[in-house]
C-alpha cells in the first residue's frame, strides 16, 4: 500500500530522491564509523537498497559511487596500502558489482510496479467506462470488492464493509430470493450460473439492473470472481423497443384501417383501374413521406413545417407557397394524418384550385395559443389565393373525411373547410397535436 501511494510521489519529484541518498550515504558513514569493527562496506549496502527504491536507479547509482569513495578513504586500513594493495581493489570490485546488482534488481522490480500499476490502471479506467465493478468471493463470509462496485450498490467504501449480507439489502425484494439461493448453492460445491441479471435498490430509492459474470478459480481455496455490470440503459432500451414494437403495431393497425377506407372511398369515384391504381399510390405515397420524416426522428415526431413541405413538394416549387409559424414538434398520429389532410388539399388545388392556374398561391400559417393545464392549442390555416373562381362542392369523399373528420380527431380538435369565391380555406385546431 505505501507503495502504491506514496513511491509515486517521489519518483515524480527527482530532487526529493537524490537529498534522501545524500541522508542515507550520511547515515551509513556515521554508523560505519561508530562501528570500527564491522567490514569497510558492511552499512554502505543498505543504503544502496534503500537509496535505489526510494529515488530509483539515478539516486541508487549516485549512493553506489559516493560510497566506494568514502570506503576508499575512511575505512580502508592504512596497512593495505602495501602488500595488500590489491585486496583493497578486488573488495572494492565486489562491492561494486554487489551494489550495481542490488541496484538492477531493484529497478526490474521498478518496471514490474510501474507495468503493474499501469495494467491495473487500465482495468481500473475499463471497468468505469462499462459501469463495472469487480468482486472476489471467498466462501463462506470473505467479500472483496473495488472502489467501482461500491459506486454501482451505492455504498461508501470508507464507511461501508463488503459482505454478502451488505449486497443482499441492496438487492431488489423481488430478487432477493433467487441471489441468497444462487450464493447458498455455489457454497455447496455448485458451478455457478456465469451470468445473472438483478435488480437493487440504491440509497436514493432510484432501482437500477446489474448484471454478474462470474466464475470459479481454485488455488487451495476456492474463491468466485466476477464482473458486475450496470445495465439499467440497457433494460430500459430493451423495455423502450418493445413499447415501440406495440406503438408501431398499433399504428399499423390504424394505418390498414386509414388504407382500407382510402381504397374503399377511392373506388367508388373512380372510373377506370388505371385512374384507381394511379389515386392509391399516390395517397400511399403521402403516407409513405409522413413515415419517414417519423423514422428519421426516431417516432418522437417531426417538425410542423417539414411535414408541410413535404406533400407539397410533389405539387408545386417553394416559389408558390408561403408558410409561417412556430418552431413545433407534431406527435407522430399528428404527423401522419396532418400529411394526409395537407395531401389531399394539396391534389385539389392542382386539380381546381389556386395550383391549377400559373398565378395562383398558397399560404399556410399557424400558431400557438397556450391553454389550461399546460396544454399548447395549435391553429392552422390553408388558404388558396389567385385560383380560378370557387364553386362549392358538396360531395363528401375521401379527402373531405380527412380533412373534417380523420385529421382533426388525431389532433384532438376541430376541422372547417370552407369553400370562399377567392379560394378554398381549412382551419385545423387541435390541443392533442404538439410535443411539450
């Protein structure tokens, strides 16, 4: 543990490693000279040790120099300087090659923390990035978790101490069972399940799903390691997509019953296959336009403007329309049958009305009124400017149930088309449209 919190420290400040060699070399010759009888370098190699583990390989070399000099000088016996002269070289050779070896050795074990630090660093950084915790099971009662697992269970590891019974009360009532009996078959000799979805309950009363990976390893005991994975996201997109699978079949639903009626109304007021083939696919076509603008924006809905534009598009150039109103977003039931309405004014005009002459508009506006209980109304207006003279038509087809009846339920309101000399206008109102 001081290694890992403390060695670090140091070797990031060189300075602090080189003044502790200097004070272990100092130590070293005052015990050396208040021992007179020990050998010339016996407190010399304890300071080499030390001096390389603390500063690292720089400090320990520097030690390992100073002290063959201070040996040299002091502590050699004034005698060898005769006929053993060179005893005093080849002691000094063996202390050198002692410390350089103690010095190597010392800083392999350097690169293996330093390399082991990293790796756990590494696993460390994996694990969070994966909302993971690791744990390490030791049957009956020894539990070791690390700092990410405490995290995930919403525990504090300086006040908190792992232990099964401290994971059982964070585990969700309705879970509970299945993990105590999942824990009491592993203590008696089961291979554990590798993986098991739960749920738990977090201090702030929030529920979130985990989910465990683990195995079994024996080295004289057996102990369970494992993974423990946050995978609330997960579920929570898993328990989205089926809800959309029901929306969608739903909507399906509505849509063969909006088709069918569209068939139905379209063959009785055509006259040939060719003119029904043609009317079908153009209204599958608007309906199709709809679909994608809600496919792109994940069936959230569509902006009010781009579903305007495009069942426009297929009529006229931008040049003849004019639209204006609020940024708003249109559920996707308002955005289907909103295209439709805009559809089926739209092929009108080109037929008889203000699309069918060269000088003729259109000018769709809308606005937001603000209502009780913090519901938005919207109000949209079609009009039909430069056409040729209005007759009032008092047939009640398809694209008329759509723009009295279908769209305005949809979006929870109300629907006029009125039938002015100067041009046709619909009014749309409705308080169920908008996404707040």
């Amino acid at each position: 543990m001081w290694i890992d919190r403390r060695l670090p420290a140091l070797r990031r400040r060189p300075a602090l490693g080189y003044l502790a060699a200097i004070g272990l070399l100092v130590i070293a010759v005052l015990l050396r000279m208040m021992l007179p009888g020990l050998t010339p370098f016996a407190t010399f190699y304890p300071a080499i040790v030390l001096g390389a583990f603390i500063g690292g390989r720089g400090p320990g070399i520097a030690v390992l120099v100073a002290s063959m000099i201070c040996a040299w000088f002091l502590f050699f016996p004034p005698e060898s300087v005769g006929p053993r002269y060179p005893w005093r070289f080849l002691s000094l050779a063996v202390f050198a090659i002692g410390g350089g070896l103690i010095i190597f050795v010392v800083d392999l074990l350097d690169i293996a923390v330093r390399r082991l630090r990293a790796a756990r660093e590494r696993l460390r950084l994996a694990l969070r990035t994966a909302d993971a915790g690791a744990w390490e099971w030791t049957p009956p009662d020894k539990v070791e978790w690390d700092e990410t697992l405490f995290e995930l269970l919403g525990l504090d590891p300086k006040k908190d101490k792992p232990s099964m019974e401290l994971f059982l009360s964070r585990v969700h009532p309705a879970d509970r069972q299945k993990m105590r009996e999942s824990g009491e078959s592993i203590l008696a000799g089961a291979e554990p399940n590798p993986r098991d979805e739960y749920r738990i309950i977090r201090p702030d009363g929030s529920i979130a799903w985990l989910e465990n990976h683990r195995t079994v390893t024996h080295d004289g005991t057996r102990h369970v390691i494992g993974i423990t994975q946050d995978i609330t996201r997960r579920k929570e997109n898993e328990q989205r997509v089926v809800e959309l699978m029901r929306e969608v079949a739903h909507r399906v639903k509505n849509q063969y019953s909006v088709i069918l009626a569209m068939i139905r109304e379209t063959g009785k007021r055509t006259r040939s296959p060719a003119e029904f083939e043609a009317e079908v696919e153009s209204r599958i076509s608007a309906l199709a336009r709809s679909h994608d603008l809600l496919v792109n924006g994940g069936w959230v809905g569509a902006k009010i403007h781009e579903v305007i534009v495009s069942q426009l598009e297929p009529f006229c150039s931008s040049d003849r329309y004019k639209i204006s109103g609020p940024a708003v977003l249109l559920k996707p039931m308002a955005v289907q049958y909103l295209g439709m309405a805009i559809y089926e004014l739209a092929t009108n005009s080109a037929k008889h009305g203000a699309l069918s002459s060269r000088t003729g508009q259109l000018e769709i506006v809308w606005s937001v009124v603000p209502e009780a209980d913090e519901k938005k109304r919207l109000r949209l207006r079609w009009q039909e400017l430069g056409g040729p003279v209005v007759t009032p038509n008092r047939s009640r087809g398809f694209g008329r149930q759509v723009l009295e009846y279908l769209a305005p339920t949809a979006l929870g309101g109300t629907g006029k088309l009125s039938f002015l000399p100067d041009g046709v206008v619909w009014v749309l109102e409705g308080d169920g449209a908008l996404v707040h």
